[in-house]
C-alpha cells in the first residue's frame, strides 16, 4: 500500500510553490527508502492553484498525483461585506475537505498556509488524521494561528517565530527554514545571461527589480522616477508586472543595452535571479529565501499600509537586522534613500558582505528536505 499524503493551501503563488519543493523532496526521499507516495493536493478550485499544481502533476513529470478543488473563503481581520459571503465558502470548503479526507485516508496532511489551507485542516483534526503547518513569515499569519492548536509540529523558517505563538504551540515549533525549488540550489547563472542577453565580461553590475508576479506600483514608480540614474550606474532588469506594461508601452519598448524591461519571468526566474548582483524587491518571504539562497544582497521595499498586516515589514527588518538586506520601510521608500542603498551596493566589498549573511541565514540544510524527512520520520512513531 502506498503512503497516502495530503497538501493543502494556496492563493498565493507564495504558498503553492514551497509546498510543491516539499512535495518533490518527499516523494525523491520516501522512494529512495523504497517506498511508493501519493501525494495529493487540496487547494482554491477557483484560484490559480490548480493551473500552478497540475503544471507539476505525475502525468508532467512532477511528484503531484492529483489537484483537488474546494470552495474557499478569505479570512479578514477587518470589516467588508465580503466576509458574510465567505463565511459560507468556507463552511463549504470544510465539509469539501471532510469529504476528500475520508475518501482518501490519507497517513498525514501538511499545510503550507494561507486561507485555503484552514477548512483542511479543521477537517483533518476531526478525523484523527495528524497534521502538520508550516509558516514562512517571521511572524505567524491568522491561518498559522488558527491551524496550530492540532498541529503534530508547526515548521517555522526562522528560530524567533516561535515566541509569536503562545503556550504548547511555541514548543510544538521545528525551524526548518522556508522551502525552495531545487532549482535556486543549482548555479545556473550563464543561463541567466544568456537568457538576458548580457555578456558574460559585463562591467556594470546587474540590478533586478522584482515585485511579485503582479509587480509592485511602488516599485516600478520608484524605478520610472529614478531611470536615467539607475541606468548609469546598473544594468537593469526590470519585471514590471503585466498590468504595468500594459499601461506603458514606451517603457516597455525603451530596451537597450542598459534596462531591459519584462513583463513577467517565469521559467528563467532562478537563473536571472543568480546572474543578479543586486536585487530590488518587495519583502515576501518566498523572494526573500529565493534570492538568500541565491547569496544575494537584496534593497526589500516591504508592502505596507492598511491592506496588509505587516508581514512583509517584519520580514524586512529582520532581514536587514542579520546584516542580509538593506531595508527601505514607509516613509524612507523614496528617491533619496533608494540611491543610497544602491550607491552602496555599487562596492563589491558591501555586496560580498550582505552575500556572506544571506548564506548564514540559510544554513547548510535543504529546508524542503529538512521537512520531508520530519514527516516521514514522524509516521513511523
């Protein structure tokens, strides 16, 4: 009988593509001790989840045997019409899940987080089925909290998180670090130039600018605001986002030597990011590890405001207080302190110095393995 395993979480392309490297890690390690694996995973049906899953099914050569679709709700902290509607979405996706969780009775469920992943596990606890989280922020999000209580382990990134969750959760906590694709462990850095289009002897350092999938309007402005600046002194490798580009062409077609704009990068991503010397980003903690893995010195530009619950300024200050980043919070995101973050960064000396804290903070452990072996470990108790 194979080992049966269940994923559940999503929303975020931050949630899924961890959870799909913890999912390669399993099934490469279980068939390595001779063991068969199923994994399935339990995600928004309506949301990007199944596109990005089912791109890593068996059937396309990846670990997933199946993708399966519940109703979901968000869960806001904060006043909107929209929580009554969700309110029932989420009851859905518990009773959803209840019924996947009988038919595939599954040995363990491993959430990534994010609202998709609470009516699964609620369901899981009521089933006698042991689970496990994993939180990838420096500070625990409401679905971490709410997941926890009957939780086996909570998986934390960061050693300092623990102290955000309180009582018997705190000493349920393993640091793992936040999983990666594999892919971002190999150096595939010619690709990455190549890809680019830039020589290999380039003399001005290669700054690339990310800002998620969707790209980042604080960014990108900062960016448009400061171009010539930036262009004297970089090569830079601007992904702007789709709607960005669409509303400026000029930019777009503006190409040469010195800026080469994207829309959007997808499969090249890893490679770009370890053929970067510098990059300038928003602060979720997937970038973060995809690039700390990488041994890049990263300028984080943190989302902030009301619409977020400052996961993402925690992050960056963390980040920056273990010398690995250079953060520009609220009011310091303008013109004057973004020079003089990269000004800084033009010396190799500073660069090697924020390189050699990224590699601290990772640690010598694959944390996607560091996980697959926890889970694996812990079926046989």
């Amino acid at each position: 009988m194979p080992l049966k395993i269940v994923f559940a979480g999503g929303g975020t392309g931050g949630h899924i593509y961890p959870g799909i490297a913890v999912a390669d890690s399993l099934k490469a390690l279980a068939e390595s001790k001779g063991l068969s694996v199923e994994i399935y995973w339990i995600g928004n049906g309506s949301g990007m989840d199944r596109d990005i899953v089912e791109k890593n099914l068996v059937s396309a050569g990846g670990s997933i045997t199946e993708f399966l679709g519940i109703p979901c709700g968000k869960l806001r902290r904060y006043f909107s019409l929209r929580n009554f509607v969700d309110i029932f979405k989420i009851a859905g996706g518990f009773f959803k899940s209840l019924s996947l969780l009988k038919k595939i009775k599954p040995d363990v469920l491993f959430s990534k987080g994010g609202f998709v992943s609470v009516p699964p596990c609620r369901a899981a606890k009521m089933l006698h089925i042991p689970y496990y989280t994993h939180e990838c922020d420096f500070t625990p999000g409401l679905a971490t909290k709410l997941n926890s209580g009957g939780a086996k382990n909570i998986f934390v990134s960061y050693e300092e998180s623990s102290k955000y969750l309180k009582g018997k959760n705190a000493s349920k906590c393993v640091v793992t670090g936040n999983p990666v694709r594999p892919v971002f462990y190999q150096d595939n850095r010619d690709a990455g130039l190549e890809f680019l289009g830039v020589p290999k002897d380039h003399e001005k350092p290669i700054l690339l600018v990310l800002g998620g999938s969707s790209g980042a309007l604080q960014i990108n402005n900062l960016v448009v605001q400061n171009i010539a600046w930036l262009k004297e002194r970089f090569i830079v490798v601007h992904q702007t986002g789709k709607a960005f580009a669409h509303d400026n062409p000029l930019l777009m077609a503006s190409r040469n030597d010195s800026y080469k704009p994207y829309d959007f990068i997808y499969s090249e991503m890893p490679s770009v990011i370890q053929a970067s010397d510098v990059v300038l980003s928003r602060a979720g903690a997937n970038s973060i590890w995809e690039c700390a893995v990488c041994s890049k010195p990263m300028v984080l530009v943190p989302l902030c405001g009301s619409g977020t619950r400052g996961d993402q300024v925690d992050n960056a200050r963390f980040i920056q207080q273990n010398g690995a980043a250079m953060a520009l919070i609220g009011k310091d995101a303008d013109s004057d302190h973004l020079k003089e973050a990269l000004e800084s960064l033009l010396s190799k000396e500073k660069r090697d110095s924020l390189s050699a804290a990224c590699k601290k903070l990772c640690g010598e452990n694959v944390p996607s393995q560091n996980i697959a072996n926890h889970i694996l470990e812990g079926l046989k108790k």
